[in-house]
C-alpha cells in the first residue's frame, strides 16, 4: 500500500511539475538579469494554519510541513495541494530525486528526537547504536542521491551536537577542527559536507568535509576550515561544484552572506538596501544564492542582491520573508506572510513559463528509477 503511494506521491511531483512547465534553457544562470517569477502558495494540510517550504528537487518535487501549534505534519504538494506524509514523519528538511526524505522521529514531548529518512515505503530510524554514547537526540538535515544523510546528533535539543554522516543508514561522526562541537548542514552529490565545527578557541567556524581517500571515515585533513573574517561562521549550503553559501560574523557581530568558491577564498555577497545582515540557505549548481536580508527573501544572482518581492506580480497580498531552497531549473520554496495574519510555503517558477516536455522527461525518468527500486 505504501509503495502505490510513494508512486502516487512521484506521480504528483510530475503532476507538479507539468502544472508549472519548464525547459532546459529555462535553467537559471549567474549572469544577466534576474528572471520575473510566477508566485504559488503552497497551503497547508486541512487542519492546520501555516506551512511552510524546506526544499525542492530538480523534478519539481516541493516539501516541507503544515503547523497548528503545537502540532506539526511533514507534507508534500501535489499542483499546490498538501499532501501528508507518514505521521512518524517529522520536520521533513531535504528531498533527493529518488523522492527519498530526509527527516525525524520522535515523541510529542520532544524528550527525544531521532534522525529519520522515508524511502517511499517505511521511515527509517537512523539513530543507531553507534549513536547512543552520545545521546538519544539528532537531526537529519540533507540527503543526496546516494542516500548519504548528513546532520547531527546530541545528548539534547541544547547539548553540544556531534556532525554525522550516514552511509547506507549508518552513522559517521565526522570530528571537529579541536574543540566540543560541530553540526553537519548540507551534502551534495559527490558527499562533500558543510556545516560549522568548532575550534580550539571555542569559535565555530565553516567547514567542507571531503571523503579524500573513499573509506567512508572522517580522518586528519578531511575536514578543512573555510576563511571568514577572524569570527564565528558557517555553511548552510554546498552544491555539486563544491561551491559553499552560508555566513560569517562581522566586526558588529552581525552575520554577512557568503559564497566559498574554494575551499581557500569567498566572497561577501551584498545585502538589501537598508539592512545590515543576511543569511543564504540555497544555492544551485549555477552559482544563484537564495536566503534572506534581515526578514526579507532575497535572491543573490551575478552578484547581485535581489528582494524577490520585487520579482512577483504586484498585488498578491503575501509577504515573501525567506527563501529556503533552489532548485537547478531555478525554481525556489521558502515562506511567505499574510502580514498579521499566517504564513505559507511558497513556490516560484521562473516566467514566462515555456513548454512542459523536458521537465515531463525528467519526471518521468525519476519515476522510471523508483520503479526499478521496487
């Protein structure tokens, strides 16, 4: 029974997919200006009041979670509307293009919380043994086509976290850079990892963690410290180049958005007129950056800073306050407001929309590898 609805779940990202269209030069590019987009709200699950976006994959397929407080419900949208996942299912952070979720587990008081990922047919409890000397609490927070999970894992939700690693659901500390802490955020394709790791001086600093010699074990120079301004930062994001988004802390201690085009240089990405901090959350094999300045969704595109307000049609009525992921094709999810009264996940496609036919492909083609799975 699940796996008919895993393939209806697959179906309903094609469906998605075919709703909004997109072709092979619609991809998005660094350079020249920034497209115009089609704004979708993604409304929640019946019965709940908000949503919000956590990511999308390359076939289109948007997730994220519906909120009543202080209920929550991981869902996907099928052409806008919300559909749930597994009720074991919590905080469903990054989907790869098998459909494959990565997320949680856990009780309703919060005591406890465990890695988790959905293969489309049952939720995996990746909160193994090799964990427990830790603690009975991690977050699984990415996942990439090889179902490689990075995240974290703690005593609690306010401990000092570990940085995992799992391949094939078994977990990998993946160290520090001398001191107590380090959290894994994001992986891409070829498994490099990025995150914070905290140093001998007890500053978190960025890192990129690459497997150098293929063990599948984090050993002495795998995990390298990205520069910054002599402050805390971090990577929250990592695409198939290598390419790193996240922030560093400036002299006013406020966070500056950031892209590691190495693992040795960045560069500051500018902010918002009027605002002096800004974080990135995404950013696609094409270099563009998504996140937000202070409360505002913001898009970093040929190194320029863009408030993606100004790229809808006027008039909407939504407020849009964050973006969170971006996908290759450029299509981006984040969160918008009703000032005053609830917030949605939100859906941009880049316009004017051109045929559905490469994009139906690509659908098709993910739905072709599920079949294989089963």
């Amino acid at each position: 029974m699940m796996r008919s609805e895993f393939g209806v779940l697959i179906s309903g990202a094609a469906l998605l997919c075919l709703n909004f269209g997109i072709t092979d030069g619609q991809r998005a590019h660094a350079a020249g200006p920034p497209p115009q987009y089609k704004l979708t709200v993604l409304a929640p699950l019946p019965g709940y009041q908000n949503s919000n976006a956590s990511d999308i994959t390359n076939a289109g397929l948007a997730i994220g979670g519906s909120h009543s407080h202080p209920q929550s419900q991981s869902n996907y949208w099928l052409s806008a509307s919300a559909v749930a996942f597994p009720t074991d299912l919590g905080a469903a952070a990054s989907a790869n293009e098998l459909g494959q979720i990565a997320g949680s587990i856990g009780s309703g008081a919060g005591t406890q919380l465990h890695a988790a990922y959905y293969d489309g047919s049952v939720v995996h409890d990746i909160h193994t043994a090799p964990l427990s000397s830790i603690g009975n609490f991690s977050i699984a927070l990415s996942i990439n086509n090889s179902a490689q999970i990075a995240g974290w894992a703690a005593p609690g939700p306010a401990s000092d976290r570990s940085a995992v690693l799992w391949n094939a659901g078994v977990p990998m500390l993946i160290g520090t850079l001398g001191g107590n802490e380090s959290a894994a955020f994001a992986l891409n394709n070829a498994g490099q990892v990025t995150g914070f790791a905290e140093t001998p001086n007890q500053n978190n600093r960025a890192f990129r963690w690459t497997d150098l010699n293929n063990n599948n074990a984090s050993d002495p120079g795998e995990m390298v410290q990205l520069p910054d301004l002599g402050l805390s930062s971090a990577g929250n994001a990592i695409n198939d180049l290598g390419q790193v988004a996240g922030w560093v802390l400036n002299g006013s201690f406020q966070r500056q958005p950031v892209v590691w085009n190495t693992p040795s240089a960045f560069s500051l990405l500018p902010l918002l007129a009027g605002y002096t901090d800004g974080e990135p959350f995404a950013i696609n094999s094409s270099g563009v950056v998504v996140g937000k300045t202070g409360g505002v969704a913001t898009l970093w595109h040929g190194g320029q800073a863009y408030n993606l307000n100004d790229l809808i049609e006027p008039g909407s009525g939504f407020t849009l306050i964050g973006a969170n992921s971006i996908n290759d094709q450029g299509w981006i999810v984040g969160e918008c407001i009703i000032p005053g009264v609830s917030s949605f996940g939100f859906l941009l496609v880049p316009v004017p929309e051109p045929t559905s036919a490469v994009i139906a492909v690509s659908c098709l083609l993910s739905m072709t590898v599920l079949n294989r799975r089963r």
